[in-house]
C-alpha cells in the first residue's frame, strides 16, 4: 500500500506511451485529405472545432464524420440544438420537435454498449439546454473514462450549449475526443478555444475565420495554397 501512488503513475506512463505507439490511422478519425490526396487524421481525444457561415455546409461535414465514426468503430454523442440530426443513420434520438429530452432517457441510451445517441435539445428553451448540458457532461466524461465510449462529444451550434457567457475552467474537454460546431469562435466559451487541436474553416468566411482564430489563440497562421 506504500508505493501505491508509485504504482498508478507507472501505469499512466505505460498508457502514454502505448497510446504513442499506435498508429493514428488505428485509433483516429479521417478528416479529408491534401491537395494531393494524402488523407489528414485527427488523433484520438483531441477536439476539433469546425467553423462556418449558414449553409457552409457544417452538418454535412459532421455527418460525414459520424458515417467514419461508424466505420472506425468509434462511437458518438451528439448534442444537437435545432434538429438537424433526428434521423442521422446509425443512432438513436432522445428528444425531439415537441418532445424535450430528458437526462435520464440520455444517460439510459448512453449506458449500453455500441450505441450512438443524438440529443435532441430543440423542445427546450437556452437555459433549460445549457442545464441540460451541463448534467450530461461530467456523466459522459467519466462513462468515456470508465469505458472508453462515447469515443467523440459531437457539439453542433456550440453557442446553445456553450455559449459565450458560460464559465468551464481550462481544459474541461481534456482526455476526450470532441466535435464542436459553430458559426464563428466568438460565440462559445473562452476556455474552450484553448483546448482546441485542429480548426476546420468552411464557407466564404474560411480564411478569414483560420486569421482571427490563429490572432485570437496566438498561434501561426498557415499558408493558404493558391486559389
């Protein structure tokens, strides 16, 4: 019982470097691919914010990412403000027009191993989505530490469930692998800009978007090939 504490950070550091050692291409999601068709992955438990004008396509986007997630096995939740994916393939829906989801029909779909949930928040008004939002997330976080899965946190519209006024500390998405979804990064909480590991831009505003997002968190901006 004495080297207990010794023991447990043992084996986290045999986690990170088995996690090392697996190829990306095992354990990560596809996001598209280079100008010359070399195919772009996003590692595991890493959060990919994507970033669009209206009708830019972001739920197409996602719901391409979702049909990879089924293919790779990996499984998802998905919190869904305005409906847009009551019939994604693949999944069950909690909630729906009328309808308001509740957290215990959630968490009862979320429990049972190999399915993938939409929750459908369109019946509820925005602080009823922020609560229900803020309930979810510690059960979803520690089910994935338990088990593993959901694999991804799928956020669409972001600034219903995390909207710019919300306080998270810095890092609450860590050690999980999430999806979030917004028009523009200045709608969400501050804290979770941070955390972001890659950005994926769409529509007319994409390079204006991948500017200021790169200004805002002071990282380099990437050259952009020519048009």
């Amino acid at each position: 019982q004495d080297h207990g504490r010794g023991v447990c950070e043992l084996i986290d550091l045999l986690l990170q470097k088995d996690a090392a050692l697996v190829p990306v291409e095992r354990i990560g999601l596809q996001l598209g691919q280079t100008d010359d068709a070399r195919p772009i992955w996003l590692p595991a438990e890493s959060v990919l914010l994507v970033l669009g004008n209206s009708g830019s396509g972001k739920s197409n986007y996602v719901t391409w990412l979702t049909e990879r997630m089924i293919h790779a096995r990996q499984g998802f939740c998905v919190i869904d403000p305005e409906g847009d994916y009551l019939s994604l393939a693949g999944a069950v829906t909690v909630g729906g027009l009328t309808v308001p989801p509740t957290t215990e029909d959630s968490l009862h779909h979320l429990l049972q191993a190999r399915l993938n949930v939409v929750v459908s928040t369109l019946a509820l008004d925005p602080a009823q989505r922020v609560q229900l939002f803020g309930e979810l997330l510690p059960f979803i976080q520690r089910l994935r530490g338990t088990s593993g899965r959901p694999a991804w946190l799928i956020v669409d519209e972001a600034h219903y469930m995390l909207p710019h006024c919300s306080v998270w500390p810095q890092g609450f998405l860590a050690d999980m692998g999430a999806v979030i979804v917004a028009l523009d990064f200045d709608q969400v909480c501050p804290a979770l800009l941070e955390g972001v590991d890659v950005l994926v831009t769409l529509g007319s505003t994409a390079r204006e978007l991948v500017h200021r997002f790169a200004t805002r968190t002071q990282r380099k901006v990437p050259i952009f090939p020519a048009s």
